[in-house]
C-alpha cells in the first residue's frame, strides 16, 4: 500500500495551509493591537502547533464511521480548562494574550477540521454508493448474459432435434466469451510467486 496517494497528500496540504492561514490571522491580530515580544517566532510555533492539534483533532473526529466525539470532546475541554486556569494564573499581559490566542487558534482549527473532515466523509460515502451502483450493474449485465446463454443453448437442443443436425462443432460469440472469460479468471486466481 503507497502512502503517498493524491489523497494523502491533498489532506497533508489542506492541513497545512489552512493551520499556516490561521496561525499568520490569529498572530495578526495581537501585533496589531501592540503585542510584541521577542520571543514572536516561539510565539508562532506554538500557535501554529495548537492549530495543527485542533485541525487533525476536528479533521479525524468528523471523518470517523464511530462515535469519537464522546470521547474528543471532555479530551478537548480539559485541554481548554487547563489553559484557562494557566491564563488566569500566569503574570503578565504578554503570557495572557499568548494563551487567549492558543484557544482562539485552537477552537477555530478544531471547528474548521471538523467541517472538512465531514466533507471528506461526505465525499466518501458518495464513492461508496457510486461502487454499490456500479456493482449492482454488474450483477445485472452478468443476470442478462447467463438468460442470453440458456435461450442459446435451448435453441441449440431444439435445432439440433428438429433439424437433425450436428452442431456440437458450432460456437457462437457468446460461448466464446464464456470461455475467454473462464480462462481469464483462472490465470487471475493463480497465486503469485
């Protein structure tokens, strides 16, 4: 199994993109009401690092078939709790700003991750069902051939009667069908060396 699909690699990059779109909005927003500091590149990473949590967090939760939020949600409001009470705790007008900006960062990531993770399942519930049809034509074209074979080899055994002729050396395109596609399905279930 290849991990590097399009697929893959269409998630890595729509993670990172929107994590790096949130993180310059959020940092944004402090500079320009007069927050500076001279730690601003550890102050990014952080952010940046709470927002990719909250993207995958949001992104995984809402894609999943199981019933995850039981259990991502008390996960992520112990996290808030926990830097609420640092927030409250910490001296300083800089530490405050930079926890309040990790929530924002994070609970807006979380909430992006979870409407793309729900379209990412929305998308593959779509490829799931186009599968179901595409196999239930299949079902219906092979019930359509075996009808088309026992009318041919009925009318075969009533010629041969009625007419008093040989046709065992006769064959028509859809025996020779049959018999590509058995030969096909053999070489298909020959195990690999």
């Amino acid at each position: 199994m290849a991990l590097l699909t399009v697929d893959f690699l269409r998630a890595i990059t729509t993670a990172i993109v929107v994590c790096l779109l949130l993180t310059a909005s959020t940092c944004l927003v402090p500079a320009l009401i007069g927050f500076r500091s001279r730690f601003i590149w550890h102050f990014f990473l952080a952010v940046l690092a709470f927002s990719m949590l909250g993207f995958v967090s949001g992104s995984i939760m809402s894609n999943s078939r199981e019933p995850t939020v039981a259990a991502v949600l008390p996960a992520v409001l112990t996290l808030m709790g926990g830097a609420a009470a640092f927030h409250v705790g910490s001296r300083g007008v800089e530490n405050q700003v930079a926890v309040c900006v990790l929530i924002f960062a994070f609970s807006l990531a979380l909430y992006v991750g979870a409407f793309y993770g729900s379209g990412v399942r929305a998308q593959n519930s779509m490829s799931v069902n186009r599968d179901i049809e595409l196999e239930k034509n299949r079902h219906a074209v092979d019930v359509q051939r075996l009808v088309d074979y026992m009318e041919l080899l009925k009318l075969k055994r009533d010629f041969e009667s009625q007419e008093n002729v040989d046709l065992s050396r006769f064959e028509s395109n859809l025996e020779r069908r049959t018999e590509n596609n058995r030969s096909d399905d053999l070489e298909r279930k020959k195990p690999e060396k």
